[in-house]
C-alpha cells in the first residue's frame, strides 16, 4: 500500500538538511570581522578593479581550495599574511594596517570560501 502523504521521517530529514545549510552558510563572528575588513579594505580591488589596473587582481574565493596561490606559491596562512603584510606587484602593503587579531579574522573569511 503507498503512503498517501509525506512520511514524518522524511520531513525529518528534509529538516535537518535545511538546518545543514543555514549552518554552513553562517559565518562566525571572527568571520564576519574579516569579512568586514575584506570588504573595505580589499574588495575595491580583488572584486571590482575599481583602479583599472593592468594586472587583475585575482579571485580570492576559494583561494585555500587550490593548493596554490595565483602566484604558485603554495597556499598557506603564512604566504598570504606575507602577502597582505609585504604588499605584492601592484597589491600595496599593509604592514602596519592590522593588527594580529584582524589579520586572523581575515585569513579565516578567506578561509571560509568568500560569500
Ligand atoms: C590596490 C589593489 C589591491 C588591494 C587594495 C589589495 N590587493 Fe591583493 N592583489 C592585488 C594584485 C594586483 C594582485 C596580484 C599581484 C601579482 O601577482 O602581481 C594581488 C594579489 C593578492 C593575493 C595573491 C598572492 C599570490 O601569491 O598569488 C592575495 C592572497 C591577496 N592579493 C590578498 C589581498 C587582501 C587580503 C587584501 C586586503 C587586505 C588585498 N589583497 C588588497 C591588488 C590589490
């Protein structure tokens, strides 16, 4: 005999996949800082180019999905603390900008995938 409406089960699970979802797209609080400090001081130019520059600058969602950066260096924290602290081609230094806490916030939206 078929069942004439939706089994509580697959309510259940249906639940608990949507639950799934809203957990994965939330960002904790140390993301959303960095997410912030992404967005007004990096965004400008990694986003929209906003300065025309020859050089684009590249994507960065994702970019601790591939095992390297867009300049072939492997992707750790540590490059791209390097990178955000010492400035590279036409991306400026930040040195001096951050402090330890809102560069970790930034390496972990960064490590969130971006959204
Ligand atoms: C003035 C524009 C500009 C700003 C602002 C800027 N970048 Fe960049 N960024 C670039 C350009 C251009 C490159 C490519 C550099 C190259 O390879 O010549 C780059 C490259 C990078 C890379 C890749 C490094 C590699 O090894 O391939 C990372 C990571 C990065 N930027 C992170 C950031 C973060 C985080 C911020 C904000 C704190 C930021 N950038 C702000 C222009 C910018």
């Amino acid at each position: 005999m078929a069942p004439t409406s939706t089994p509580a089960w697959l309510s259940l699970i249906a639940l608990l996949a949507l639950a799934g979802c809203r957990a994965k797209s939330a960002l904790t609080s140390q993301q959303l800082e960095g997410q912030h400090l992404y967005n007004v001081r990096c965004a400008h130019c990694h986003e929209l180019n906003d300065l025309a520059l020859k050089k684009v600058p590249p994507n960065l969602h994702h970019v601790f999905s591939s095992p390297t950066l867009p300049s072939g260096a492997p992707a750790t924290d540590l490059n791209v603390e390097r990178t955000i602290l010492a400035g590279r081609g036409m991306m400026p230094p930040f040195a001096g900008s951050f402090n330890q806490e809102q560069m970790d916030a930034l390496l972990s939206y960064l490590h969130a995938g971006i959204r």
